[in-house]
C-alpha cells in the first residue's frame, strides 16, 4: 500500500411532496423506516459465505474498549463479542480540541492538554466499572504533530494511567476502513475518506467479487476541520473563506485522483463512497430533519450529493446562534462546521458521484474488531441496518 504524506511532522420544514413535514431545515426522508434495536441489543454483523457462526455467549464473553484521542474529540467504546457480532456495554465522547493552536505553534497547548486529560480521567472511570477489558488506546494528528507529544503521553499515563499509542496514517487509515467495509457495496472501486480535526485521510480502496478490500493508495493531508479553521480565521467574509478552503482540498485532491486514474473509473460507474466524520454524520443529521441526533438513523445511510449541496447553502446561511442551537450541530461544533463542509464540498468535487454511504463509525470500532479477532473472535466489521433516502424538492 502506498502513502502520500504531504507533512513532515507524521510520525510511524421541508416535506415530500404530498408527505408529513419533517422539521425546519430537513431535506431527505427516510422511505422504510427499520426496526430499531432497543439499546444494549446486539450488533449483529451476519457471517461470510462459506463460513459457520459460532456461538457466543454474550453475557460472559470477554470485555473488550477502545478509545480514539483525536485533534478535535475523545471517544471511548466498551463491547463484548456475541455471535457473529458485538454488544456495546459502554460508550462516551467529548470534544477537547486537543489540536487547538499545534498548526501554528508546533505544541500541545495546557489548556487543551487539560481538557484530553480530563476527559480521558472520564474514560478511566468509566473503565473501572468494567475490571478485566482489554484495552487499545490510540492518538492520532494532533500528537503526531506537536514537538512535546512525549511529555503528554507521559502525564496521560501518570494522571489516568491510560497508555496511548500514538499511531501513524497508515493504521489510522486502516482502522476506518475495518470499521467501514461491511458498507461497501459490489463496485470494484471505493474511495474511503475520514474529515478529523487536525488531518483528512483519504484512502482508494480495490473491492473484489468476494467483498475483500485492498488499499491501493492512501493520502493524509494536514487539513482537519480544527486546523482549517484557525488557518483562515483571518477570511472575514464568510463565503470567500468557504470557497478559499475548498480550493486549497480540492488542488490538494487533484493529484491523487489523477494518478490513481480516479475518473476513469467515474464514467464507467466502477466508484461508489463511504465517508466516515463528525462532519458527514452532521450533514446526514440535518438533511434527515432530526430533531435530535440518533445515529442508528445515519450509520448506514445513503446522503445524495444534491441535497449535500443544500445543506452546504443551509449551512452558510445560519448565524452563529442557529448553528449552536441545531440538534445536530451543538454549541462546540458549530464553528468547525463551515471547514468541515469546505473539506466535504473538495471531495464531491473530485469524486461527482450521486451518493454516499454515511458512517457513523470509525476507529474505536476497528479497534475492537481487531481486539476481538486476536482473541480468536470471529468478528467482522459491524453491518449497518441500512436504509434508504431519497431526494426531496426544496420549498421556496
């Protein structure tokens, strides 16, 4: 698998027409709506062809957490195997903007060193109330980039006694992809993208007739929704500095599809994508009209590039004040979201398909994959309970 690392500092109320109203800013309906598992139910993520499902007992099979320290959140995930899939026992994310300032500064800052680290004391209760669990920890852009991650991960492990690895794009890629593999469909092409906060990793996936997944090239770029939007605090005018965004992605983008011969396989309909952020759940969130964020409705979801576009104009439109006070947005998203959507808008670009499979899942959840099956778990990749949307016309 190659890689591209253009950084230096990685190391290893709108209704259908004739239908109900779906909430002020929707855009999608969902035509079936699934039947929901109550919380605590189990993940089932269906067996191989050719293979046999071995039972597991779910109430004592082994614990297993991971946790995902990023530039912009903290996020863990408790689970144990059961059957062909796993049961989440717990779960808990926090935005800690450890990146704040790395770009610029070359460090972690003590404020947002502060907030990781409280967090991750969070993390650490929650841990204990689970003895025995496996455990992976990981940190991604921001450590990778700041000159003092040593000393960081030193008082993480004094202060909380959690042992972060800091892992570099390649695993980071290979993570995501685990995670979101069973979305892929039979196209022989994908392109898989993750919008963080301090990076965007972009990976041209090779799909075979049996579902398997070879990573023919992936990109890391050092342009996450944190970092963005710091570099082009200086823009004042709202929408010049959207469109200066996407053009630095877009040209950044350019190079990677070309020689990875991307549009050839466009307009022979070989390409399909999934993309896996805070970024594209939020806009699937919004289209879907949620009055709050429910992610058994997103993971999984189909988000048609049009009404993509719409929620782009919604977005640039919203005040300040509306941003943090939308169900799907929030008080601490609400500032990322105009780079998120700049970063977001680069992609379509480069890739004009008609759709994309939204995942809400990433990291944590190769992680335990990959726990489980080193344990001899027969594990794949969570399978979503998909459902359908489709495109709906936008009322003056």
């Amino acid at each position: 698998m190659k890689q591209v690392h253009p950084h230096s500092n990685s190391q290893g109320a709108v209704s259908s027409d004739g239908g109900a109203a779906m909430g002020e800013h929707a855009v999608l309906e969902v035509r079936e709506k699934p039947v929901l598992p109550k919380p605590g139910t189990t993940v089932h993520t269906g067996t191989p062809v050719g293979t046999t499902s071995r039972m597991i007992d779910c109430i004592t099979a082994p614990l297993y957490a991971a946790i995902d320290l990023g530039s912009s959140n903290c996020r863990l995930l408790v689970a144990r195997p059961c059957n062909d899939g796993f049961k989440v026992i717990d779960a808990f994310s926090r935005v800690v903007r450890l990146g704040e300032g790395v770009r610029e500064k070359g460090y972690l800052c003590e404020a947002a060193m502060d907030r990781a680290i409280d967090a991750l004391r969070v993390c650490a209760k929650k841990l204990r109330k689970h003895p025995g669990a496996s455990l992976r920890a990981v940190a991604t852009e921001a450590c990778r980039s700041a000159n003092n991650r040593d000393d960081f991960i030193q008082r993480v492990r004094d202060e909380t006694g959690i042992s972060l690895d800091i892992i570099n794009p390649d695993e980071e890629s290979r993570l995501a992809l685990q995670a979101c593999s069973a979305l892929l469909d039979e196209r022989p092409y994908a392109v898989v993208f993750d919008i963080g906060g301090g990076s965007t990793e972009i990976c041209w996936i090779k799909v075979d007739n049996t579902g398997k997944t070879q990573c023919i090239e992936t990109l890391s770029m050092p342009c996450g929704v944190l970092c963005l939007t710091e570099r082009y605090a200086s823009v004042e005018e709202r929408r010049q500095r959207f469109e200066a965004m996407r053009t630095e992605i877009r040209e950044r983008l350019e190079e990677f599809a070309r020689r990875n011969c991307c549009s050839d396989m466009l307009d022979d309909d070989k390409v399909q994508m999934v993309g896996t952020s805070g970024t594209v759940t939020t806009f699937c969130g919004i289209a879907l009209g949620l009055e709050r964020y429910e992610r058994h409705k997103v993971d999984g979801s189909d988000l048609r590039f049009d009404d993509a576009e719409r929620v782009t104009e919604l977005l640039l439109r919203m005040e300040s004040d509306k941003r943090k006070g939308h169900p799907c947005i929030g008080n601490q998203r609400a500032e990322l979201m105009d780079a998120g959507a700049a970063i977001f808008a680069a992609i379509r670009d480069i890739w004009p398909l008609a759709t994309l499979k939204v995942a809400d899942r990433g990291l944590r959840e190769g992680i335990l994959v990959d726990l489980m099956r080193a344990d001899g778990h027969a594990i794949d990749p969570c399978d979503a309970r998909r459902h359908t949307v489709s495109h709906i016309k936008a009322t003056s």
